[in-house]
C-alpha cells in the first residue's frame, strides 16, 4: 500500500483514460493522479466514471464538502454524523489477490436506497487479525465500522481533495446527473502503524 501526498507547487492537467487531474506531487510521493487511476482502474466500467476530475486545496472546499472530506477521520463516521443516520454499505464489485482484497462499493442510508457515498478500498489484509479479516470479507459492515468496533490501531491519512464531474457510472451509482459536480478524497488508512488500506471515496451532491 501507498501514501498518497501532495506538497506546494502546481502542475498542469495530465489526461489520462479521458480523465484529466490538475495536483500537485513531489517526486519522491505517490503522484494523486496515478493513484486514482490505480483504484480505478481495480473494476473497469462499461461507460466512463468520472467526465473530470481536479485536484482542490483543503481551505478551497465549499461547505458543507470541506467539514465532509478534509480530515483525517472514517468516512464511515463523517457521513452518519452528516446524514443522522446508519449507513449501510452495498458491494458492487469485488477481487482478492493474495492478501490484498478489493472492492467497490456504494454507502446507503440505512434501510434505503438512497446512495451517500461511492467508494474504491484496496485493503492488505496481512495487516489484521483473521477476525477482522473475516469480518471485512463478509461485507456486512461498512470498513471503517468494522475497524473501530474492532479497537485497530489506525489513523488516517488525507492524500488528496478532488472536485469531481460525474460520468455516467459515478451519476449511476451516486443517482445523480451525469456532469453534475461533486467532490471526493484519495486517503490511506494505516492499521498498526503500516499503510495497510487505499481509499477512493466519493460523496453524493450535497446541499
């Protein structure tokens, strides 16, 4: 697993898979835009996810995005806190590779089919306990729910902030317009001080 960082100094747009970035990267960091296409790229769509994407400064997000997404908290947490509610998680899609276990997923507000949040997780599971592995392939419980009931030694690392234009996977699977904006994060959840989890995780529209 890679921490994903960004430092001062702007680069230009790089297209990549029609999906142009604009960040900002140290050489001796993982680069925010292969990144993303590295989680992307784990479950290939028919149609395009993303029509655009664009690397924003935490102190840039509008409200309520910037409490949503710049800190170095679970999702899973923010977005019940946000929506005062539960959320349930839903698999779309999942692959393990030895001990490295993907997959896509969308959070729901619980009992609904109401969409919060899409999201890419690439979780080495050398990192924890075969309980908690166990617990995360059974995929009843969102990944940060299950972390902290099991008490994992973790903290978060923020990567990257991104404005984010829907395309027509991400308008499906977040049930809102395709080329609609919305804004997402790059992160890496490190579990007993080793950078075990890399995290795509998007929010639907807020208001």
């Amino acid at each position: 697993m890679r921490a994903c960082r960004l430092c001062a100094g702007d680069q230009p747009k790089q297209p990549a898979d029609n999906v142009p970035l604009a960040l900002n990267s140290p050489q001796e960091n993982v680069n925010p835009h292969d990144e993303l296409h590295s989680l992307l790229d784990l479950f290939p769509e028919r149609e395009p996810m993303l029509a655009d994407a664009e690397h924003v400064a935490s102190e840039m997000l509008p409200e309520p995005y910037r409490r949503m997404l710049a800190h170095n908290h679970h999702m899973t947490v923010t977005m019940e806190s946000y929506h005062n509610c539960r959320v349930d998680v839903r698999i779309l899609d999942r692959k393990v590779d030895g001990d490295v276990y993907s997959r896509k997923i969308v959070l729901l507000k619980a009992g609904t089919d109401t969409s919060v949040q899409f999201g890419i997780v690439r979780f080495d599971l050398s990192y924890v306990t075969p309980t908690v592995t166990n617990e995360i392939l059974e995929a009843q419980k969102p990944l940060g729910r299950v972390l902290i009931d099991h008490n994992v030694l973790r903290h978060i690392d923020l990567g990257a902030v991104l404005r984010l234009q829907a395309g027509p996977a991400l308008a499906r699977y977040l049930q809102m317009p395709e080329g609609g904006t919305t804004y997402g994060r790059l992160a890496t959840i490190f579990c007993n001080r080793h950078p075990a989890v890399d995290l795509l995780e998007i929010t639907a529209p807020l208001t």
